[in-house]
C-alpha cells in the first residue's frame, strides 16, 4: 500500500475534520503523493488556496509573449513588451505562487514556480540592464548558455514530473525541449532553431493554461472537470474515472 493510499484510508473516516466545510484539495497538478499526504493530514494546509494556478498562468502568459517574438508572430523590436510581464507576472507573480507551495508542503511546485519567476526575473533584469554591457557578437553566446543551464535544469524537473499527473509531465517535456532548441538556436545563430523552440513555447503555454484552468475550474465546480491523470497510485481523479 503506497503513502497516499495509507493516509487515504486514514482520513476516510473523519469527516468531522472537514465539519467548517475545510476540505484538502488534491487537485493542485504539482502535487506528488507526499505532498497529498500532507494536505490530508494538516487542516492548516487545507486553509490555503491552491496557487499552482497562479504559477502556471504566470508561467503561460509570459512565455506566449515571448514565443510570439521567437516564431516571428511579434517583430524583435517589440520584445520590451514582454518585460514589464515578465517582471510583475512571470517573475514576482510565479515566485508567489512558489513561496506558498512550499507553505503547503509541495516540493515540486514551491521548486517549479520559484526557479521559473526567477528565470523570468532574470531575464527581465538581463534584457533591461546587463545585456548592453555584453559586446554584439556574444550576445548569442550569452543567451545560448543561459537558455542551456535551464533546459538542464528543466530535464531534471522532468524526471520528477513523472510522479505528478500527466499533464504536467508532457507540459515540462514540451518546455525542455523548446529550451534545448532556443539554446541551440542561439549559440548557432540559427532562426529556424529559434522559431521551432518558440512553436514549442507555444504549445507549452497552452498546455500551462490548460492546468491553470482545470485547477480553477476545480475549485470553481467544487470537484475536478479537466482530466489529468495522476502518475501515482492511490489517486484517481474523477474525470479519468
């Protein structure tokens, strides 16, 4: 019997835990077992609204911002639009949604939503201050290696998506991918690299936006009405049923 299926069992019978209508809310697609446990086990926990979806708006709006520039939807001169987004929303927004993740016990989401608002901080802080202290023909380099530390980082946190739900997995392939193909499109100078990491940064948004909303919606509807298939035993959501 796995940890979840244990606390499961132990909670099932206390309904009296949930007597002021607080009620653990497993719906948050960061969420591994572990961290499902503890939500069943501390009613403090349960008191906290779920911020994944904040974190993956956050994550969603920004990168489409800057994927319609990498596809060429948006001409480069206008990529100063992404940064007052990528400060407010991607970087302090996410890094938000992050802090309260790991006040509800959730190490993935706390690590996902703080290390992406920090990219996007960074890259805000980059583009406005830094990157004219670095002389034109590095510019790729500079970008292709700072593109290539977070796709490593990203393929680490795709191994451990495959112990949160489903979506979320192929969301974080998607996006270590787009990051691959951007770091390999700068530090070669290559556009069609650049477009398709940004095609890819399109679909991830999309797929980020789909999380958001079913987490919304899950608390909106009061019960799950996307499907995400959790990748661990012990709990099935409604709508894979």
């Amino acid at each position: 019997m796995s940890l979840l299926e244990k606390d499961l069992e132990k909670h099932s019978g206390h309904d009296a835990d949930y007597a002021h209508g607080i009620i653990p809310d497993t719906n948050d697609p960061t969420a591994g077992q572990v961290a499902i446990s503890r939500e069943l086990a501390s009613e403090q926990v349960r008191m906290i609204a779920d911020p994944a979806p904040l974190g993956l708006g956050a994550f969603a709006l920004t990168t489409f911002l800057l994927s319609l520039v990498n596809v060429g939807v948006m001409d480069a001169a206008t990529e100063p639009v992404v940064l007052g987004v990528a400060l407010a929303y991607g970087g302090i927004a996410q890094m938000l949604a992050g802090m309260w993740e790991f006040r509800k016990g959730n190490v993935f989401g706390a690590t996902a939503f703080t290390s992406y608002g920090a990219f996007w901080l960074s890259f805000w802080a980059y583009i406005a201050f830094y990157a004219k202290e670095v002389p034109a023909a590095s510019h790729g380099q500079a970008a292709g290696w700072f593109l290539m530390a977070w796709a490593i980082f990203t393929t680490l946190m795709v191994i451990a998506a495959l112990r949160t739900t489903a979506v979320l997995a192929v969301l974080f392939a998607i996006l270590n991918v787009a990051f691959y193909l951007l770091s390999f499109g700068a530090l070669a100078s290559n556009a069609d690299l650049t477009k398709a990491g940004g095609i890819l940064g399109l679909v991830a948004a999309a797929v980020a936006w789909y999380l958001c909303l079913a987490g919304v919606m899950a608390s909106t509807f009061g019960r799950p009405m996307l499907p995400n298939r959790p990748l661990f035993k012990g709990c099935a959501s409604k709508t894979d049923k």
